[in-house]
C-alpha cells in the first residue's frame, strides 16, 4: 500500500526559541556580585553604613553601592524571563499557573529556608523579615493574572507603577487605621514592618510590593523586544539603557522628585571633594526603591546587556552557569555564608550566639565582640573563595536541568 504523502512526512514539532546567552549572563554575573554584599553582611568589621558620607571611604562606598544593581537587575530579568518562558511552548494558560504557583513557591522559601537557614539560623517566627523572594514570588504571582493582558498593556503598568509610586510616599501607614499593615507591605516598608506587640510578633517588610511589582512586569514587556533580529535588538536595548541612565541624571540633578523626599537627606549636595558629591549624587534610597533608584540601576544593567548580546566573552561564560541556575546558587550562597561566619566565630571567639538572630541588629545588640568580623581584603577573599566553591555545584545542578525535564526542576 503506497503511503499518502501527509502519512509519508515527519510528525509536527513545536519550535522553542533558544535560551539567549546575554540574559543568562547578566543574571550570573548579578548572582556572583549579590554574594559580595552577603559576604560583607556577615564577615565585616565596620559598625556604620558603607553609604554613610560622614564615616565612608571610597572602597567601602563602592563596594556597597555596586551591589544595589542585583536586586532590580535580578526582579526585571525575571519578568523578562517569563515572557521567554512563553516563547518556549508554554500556553498562557500554563505560564499563568506556573507563575502563580512559582510566585508562592518563593514567597514560602522566603520565610523559611531562606530566614531560618538563610540569615538567622533560628526556627523562632516571633520576628521575620522578608526580602528579595519575597517581593520576586509576590510580583510572579500578580504577573500570572496579568499576562492574560497585551504585552504592551503589562509594560504600561509597570512603567506607571515604577514612575508614579514616589506621589504616595508621604501617605503615612497610619491613616490607613486597621489597615496600616497593608500600606507597609505595598509601599512604605522599613525596619518597623508590621507588628503585633499584643501577641509578640513583628514581621519586617523589607521590599514592598508595588514597585517591584513594576519591576517584574517591565521586565515581561521587555522580553518582547528581546524578540527581534541580534541586531535590532542590541541598538534598542543599547538606546533604552542610555535613556534610562540620562533621565536619572537629569531627575537627580533637580533634587525634586523620584528619591523618597522625607526631608533633605536623600538629596545630592556638594560633600568635602568631587568624588563624594558624586558619591552623594549616585546615593539613591533602596527601601523602598525610588524611582531615580530603579533608573540608576536598571539603565546601566540595559547598557550591559546590549554589550553582551553581542557574544559572551570566553572569560566570562563561567557565569553562565550561575545565570542558569540562578535560584539553586541563591539558596546556597547565604546559608554557606552564614555557616562559614559560625565557624569563624567558634574558632576566634569561642562563641557565635550573635549569628543565630538577624546580621542586621543595631549595633551594640546580641553581645558582638568589639573586634568582630575584618576588612575589605578578607571581605573579598571570603567571596570570591564562596564563588569559587559554588561553581562546581551549580555546574552539576545546570547539568540535571538540561538533561531532565522533571516539573520540579522548574520550580529551583
């Protein structure tokens, strides 16, 4: 029997885009520089805030400062890494659920693994505060309802919520009545979090969910753009960083709006020398990330990555393995911190009770020796040595996840 030719050609594929190594790659290298901010939580022996221009010096400054581009580079990468995700087979139907249930997935690690393995090394829930995975798991979670819009309509309204939630910073929490806990965990944030003295429970918001909700959402209208032809693509991305980057410069300069304006001190002013007025100038307020935060970030993060589309580097495609496992090294990197500080401690000291409560008490708090923690040098040796000691992990993990197509490996 003669075959019909419809029965003699090769059964129909669903083509899925390739991963773009650019992508991975900027992730990686914000996953390895988000570990030197860790690293300095835990092992530094300075008792102010690096950003403080009254007590600061360069390096401390620097070191401090570059790290703020990981947490609005790692939140917009994964909305762009959604829309991706839709370019790979993925109905809207699919993409919806696994946002949403991936988005809970990270809120939940947020508020175990990551604090009680994480930071604190303690399972007491009188007080917790919440962080990146919380804001990220959040922010997925309110994605998978609204990619069912245009994706042109979703970078609208995150490009709204990151330029218009400055308006509300002066709305106090507290006119809210009964409701002041919602108004900390959408807006305003803090150290004060939200508490129950009653019951003896206090939950700290460290980034609140309304622009980082318009982080993640740009971030998925982006990916579109992502889309076009290398070299399209690359001139769009390299015009948009650009962009972002002198409209930061210009806001700045006017000391009026976008910087969280509760009095002057989150202004720019002449300091003692031109590197820290340049220094006051690039200071912009994180918790909660202003708008001239978001633009400072996020524009020279675009340059970058135009760069990158260009090809990867030999010297840099280590990275790439980070990038590709971005939450399996997140959920390694602190803990293996943190243990490493204990052993430290026990050895130098004896004792490490103050590492089995938050590194970030007031100073003074949880009896810490006075001559707790190095400088700099060893700052950076700790990180790299961590870096270092996680590639081979992640390299396995990257490996599992190529190979298997397990439903869990997506959730990790």
């Amino acid at each position: 029997m003669t075959p019909s030719p419809l029965s003699a050609m090769p059964p129909a594929t669903t083509t899925a885009r390739p991963r773009l190594d650019s992508v991975d790659l900027l992730r990686g290298l914000i996953m390895v520089l988000m570990a030197l901010d860790h690293v300095r939580d835990f092992f530094t022996n300075v008792p102010f805030d690096p950003l403080d221009l009254t007590q600061t010096n360069a390096a401390l400054f620097l070191t401090r400062w570059f790290t703020h581009f990981c947490a609005p580079t790692f939140t917009f990468l994964a909305g762009t890494g959604a829309f991706l995700a839709s370019t790979r087979g993925k109905t809207k139907t699919e993409l919806s659920w696994f946002l949403i249930s991936r988005g809970l997935w990270l809120a939940l690690l947020e508020v175990t693994w990551v604090r009680c393995l994480g930071w604190e090394f303690n399972f007491d829930f009188h007080s917790v505060g919440v962080g990146t995975l919380w804001s990220i798991g959040w922010s997925m979670f309110v994605l998978g309802f609204l990619i069912y819009l245009p994706t042109w309509a979703v970078a609208a309204i995150g490009i709204v919520m990151i330029a218009g939630h400055n308006r509300f910073d002066a709305v106090n929490p507290e006119n809210w009545g009964a409701w002041a806990w919602l108004w900390k965990v959408l807006h305003t944030a803090g150290a004060a979090g939200v508490t129950t003295p009653a019951l003896g429970y206090r939950f700290a918001i460290g980034y609140p969910l309304i622009p980082w909700i318009g982080v993640v959402a740009a971030g998925y209208g982006f990916g579109a753009l992502l889309q076009r032809e290398p070299k399209e693509r690359q001139k769009l991305i390299l015009g948009l960083g650009i962009g972002l980057t002198a409209l930061f410069v210009a806001l700045r300069f006017t000391n009026t709006y976008g910087n969280f304006p509760y009095g002057t001190s989150y202004h720019w002013s002449v300091q003692k020398n031109f590197l820290f007025t340049i220094f006051s100038f690039i200071d912009c307020h994180k918790y909660p990330p202003s708008l001239l935060y978001l633009l400072m970030t996020l524009g020279p993060a675009l340059i970058v990555l135009a760069l990158l589309d260009r090809g990867t580097p030999a010297i840099l495609k280590p990275f790439l393995v980070f990038g590709r496992v971005p939450l399996f090294y997140y959920l390694l990197h602190i803990p293996l911190i943190h243990g490493l500080a204990v052993i430290v401690a026990y050895a130098r000291f004896g004792r490490a009770d103050w590492l089995f409560s938050s590194p970030f008490a007031p100073p003074g708090t949880n009896s810490i020796p006075a001559d707790n923690g190095f400088g700099l040098p060893v700052v950076y040796l700790v990180w790299i040595g961590l870096v270092v000691a996680l590639y081979p992990l992640c390299c396995w993990f990257a490996e599992v996840k190529r190979r298997r197509r397990d439903a869990w490996l997506s959730y990790l």
